[in-house]
C-alpha cells in the first residue's frame, strides 16, 4: 500500500497524524506521564453518581411512544408493542 499524500489528507486525518508523530518522538518517561494525564483526564470528567433512573426511565418512554407513534421506518406497531413488553420484563419502564 503506497504512501498517502498529504494533500489527499483530510484535516482531521492530519490532526491525527500529527498527534501520532509526536507520541512517536517522546520518551519513555513522557509517554508514561501522558498516559497517566489523559487517564486523570478521563476520570475527571467523568460523574460521580451512578446514572440516574428517572431520566433513563423517561428516556426509554419516549423512545416507545416514538416506535408505537410509527416515527422510526420499517417499526411497526406489532414491533413496537414487543419492544415494549421486553422493556416491561427487564423493569426499564
């Protein structure tokens, strides 16, 4: 496979491999210290609390009423109300 130009390459393919060629260059040691940042990065934004369950519930109820109100192609009303029962058995609603 032959080499791609970089003026064949979009600007998030550049992005990218700009980022890799400087992880390419680093040391050891600095590999290491940006593992470890981006992994304090991660959990930083990540909530503290567990998901919260009205919302969920919420959410699933609008995503029935949006398959039984035949707004999702090729869902019929028979497909809606099983997906409906599934959610019902598995206490998501």
């Amino acid at each position: 496979m032959g080499k791609k130009h970089k003026c064949r390459m979009t600007p998030e393919e550049i992005a990218i491999h700009e980022e890799a060629v400087r992880l390419r260059r680093m040391s050891d040691k600095q590999l290491v210290e940006e593992f470890h940042r981006s992994k304090d990065a991660d959990n930083a934004s990540k909530p503290a609390d567990g998901p919260n369950e009205d919302n969920n519930a919420s959410l699933v109820e609008t995503l029935l009423q949006g398959l039984s109100d035949g707004k999702c192609k090729g869902v019929g009303g028979a497909t809606a109300y099983k997906v409906a029962q599934f959610a019902a058995e598995m206490g998501l609603v």
